[in-house]
C-alpha cells in the first residue's frame, strides 16, 4: 500500500504479473464462449486461478455465445475513367493552337506529319485531322508576319530580280 491506496496489479510481481495475463485471456475465452474446463493453465496455479476469475468476470457460463464476425472479402472496382472520344481530342488540340508559340506549332506540325505518315491508325487519324488546321495557323502567322514587315525599297527589289534571273541564267 502506498498513500493509503493499493498498488497496481501489475506491479506486485513476476507471479502476479502472469496472473492477470492469465485473467486477459480468461476473459477473451469466455468472450469466444470457451467453457471453464478449457482452462489452459496447470490446476491449482496462480495463472488457472486468473484465467478462472477472469472468464468469470465476463460472466462465464451465464455469458450468451457471442456472434462471430467474419471477414468478407469485397472486391473493389474503380470507377472507370471518362472515355473521351478522338473527336474530342481533337478538337481540343485544334482550340489550343491560336495560344501556341511559333516554335512549338512548327513542331507539333513535323510531328503530326511525321505520324500521318508512319504512326499506327489511330495516331495516323488523329494526325490527318488536325494537320490541316496547324497548317492553315502556320500560314495565317506567316501572312501576319509579312503585312506587319516594312515594305521594301525599289531597289532593293530590282537588285534581288536580277540576282534571280543571272542564277536562272546560269543554270540554263
């Protein structure tokens, strides 16, 4: 006794501590409805006594036999994905095309045409349909780009005539 109160079971001794393991899984038994001549520990011990007082102390005989739970095993299927459609993917690609940079557009047309050419006929169908409308933002940037140069000088362009036609002539 400490301070007028007692100590802790557990706390007493090694023989007191296996008796109340004893008295847990006393009372586990008799919550599994074990009966009392299931005692596992040799009779008259310490331990027997636990296991005894413990299965008691669930209520013993008088305890009804508890309900088993059983595991069962629920296969999960995950939600299947959202199917887009080629024509949606498509589209999609087509809509992104005015925000795009000249860089990334002349790529994304070498390799469209690459797969019209050699993907397999899914990639080749995908890259047919949108291969026309990278080719018509290629052109309408390029158009822009030329109205928005400076116009060139006449000589400029006589100089430019004549080194064409002496190349042509050369070639002749």
């Amino acid at each position: 006794m400490t301070n007028g109160k007692e100590t802790p079971f557990a706390s007493r001794g090694k023989d007191e501590r296996w008796e109340r393991v004893a008295f847990l899984t006393g009372k586990l038994a008799a919550g599994a409805g074990s009966a009392r001549e299931e005692n596992p520990h040799p009779q008259g011990s310490r331990s027997a006594q636990g296991w005894f007082a413990g299965w008691q102390a669930y209520g013993g005989e008088a305890a009804p036999s508890p309900t088993r739970r059983v595991r069962v095993a629920i296969p999960v299927i995950p939600a299947p994905r959202p199917i887009r459609l080629e024509s949606d993917l498509t589209m999609d690609m087509i809509e992104r095309l005015p925000g795009m940079g000249d860089d990334d557009l002349r790529t994304l047309g070498v390799n469209a045409e690459r797969l019209a050419l050699t993907g397999t006929p899914k990639q080749k169908a995908s890259a047919q349909a949108v291969l026309p409308a990278i080719q018509a933002e290629i052109a309408e940037r390029l158009a822009k780009k030329i109205a928005a140069a400076p116009p060139k000088s006449a000589a400029t362009l006589k100089r430019k005539a004549a080194a064409v036609a002496a190349a042509a002539a050369r070639t002749a």
